[in-house]
C-alpha cells in the first residue's frame, strides 16, 4: 500500500514538474520571442519562472523523498540511477546554478537586440532540459516494467 503511495506522489510531482517545464517551453518561450519591448519579455518571464520556480522545488524535493522510497522497496538499477543523474542535475539547477546564471543574464542593463539573444538561449536551454526530462521519464517507465 504504501509503495502504491510512494508512486502515486513520485508520478504526480514529476508530471507537475515536467509538465510546467513543457508549458514554459512550448507556450511562455515563443510568447516572450514575440514581444517587441524588452522589459515586457523580462517581466514575463520573471514573473512565470518566480511562481513555477517555487513550484517546482516542491516537486523536485517530493520526486526525490518519493523516489528514495521507491528503492528501499524495490532497490536499484540502471533506470533508477538515470532518474537520479537528471534529477540531481535538476535540484542543482533550481537550488543553486539558476540564480547564478540570472544574474550574470540579467544583470548588466542591455539594449533589445541583447534581450532577444539572451532569451534565444534561455528556449534551447529550456528544450535541452525538457529532452532530459522525457529520458528521465523513459528511464523510469522502463526501471518500473522491465
Ligand atoms: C528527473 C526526475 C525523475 C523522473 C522524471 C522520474 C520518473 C519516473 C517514472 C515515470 C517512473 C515509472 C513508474 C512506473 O512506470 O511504474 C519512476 C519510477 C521510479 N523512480 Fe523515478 N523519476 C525521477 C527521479 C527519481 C529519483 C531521484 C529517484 C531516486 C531517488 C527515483 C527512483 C525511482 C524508483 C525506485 C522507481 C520505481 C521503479 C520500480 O517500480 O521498480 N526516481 N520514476
């Protein structure tokens, strides 16, 4: 029973989390390249990553409780360690690496063609991220059925 909840709460904090990451990349990105200002395009995508931010903490830390969960029941493998690269490069990104790369982003005053660069970078490094999450996924479906 308890191991049906562990899953139940791993699943749900990562389609939480993944699923915001997809929408950020799919929806708010091509918004943002759109506009033609560029403190609207910052003040779009500060005001989306401050409330998704938080959110995905949450989700990072219950994916991780959850998922430690998940191997005293059913121990580790190949799948599972691959979950743990990922999410281990996540928690270090959220935790730590993401303000550091704001501020040096942010930081200095730039004129629009920078902002569009700047924010050009941020989408592909966003699809990176979200192609690691769906190997992520694909690492524990398999670690889970095969
Ligand atoms: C990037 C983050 C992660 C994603 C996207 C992810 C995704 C998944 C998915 C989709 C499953 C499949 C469940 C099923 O099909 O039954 C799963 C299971 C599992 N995950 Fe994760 N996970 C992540 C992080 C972690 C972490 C950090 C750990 C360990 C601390 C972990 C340990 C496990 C374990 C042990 C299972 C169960 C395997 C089994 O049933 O034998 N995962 N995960």
């Amino acid at each position: 029973m308890l191991y049906i909840i562990a899953l139940t709460i791993h699943i749900l904090s990562v389609v939480i989390w993944i699923g915001g990451v997809a929408f950020v990349t799919l929806v708010t990105f091509p918004m943002i390249l759109r506009m033609d200002k560029s403190l609207e395009m910052v003040m779009m995508f500060q005001g989306t990553e401050h409330r998704f931010g938080k959110i995905a903490k949450v989700m990072v830390i219950l994916a991780g409780l959850s998922g430690l969960y998940l191997i005293y029941e059913k121990g580790t493998s190949l799948g599972v360690w691959l979950m743990i690269v990922i999410w281990s490069f996540y928690a270090a990104l959220l935790f730590g690496f993401e303000k550091m790369i704001f501020k040096k982003l942010f930081g200095q005053p730039s004129n629009d063609m920078d902002t569009k660069k700047v924010f050009n970078m941020l989408q592909t490094f966003h699809w990176i991220v979200l192609g690691l999450s769906f190997l992520a996924i694909i690492a524990g479906v398999y670690a889970g059925h095969y």
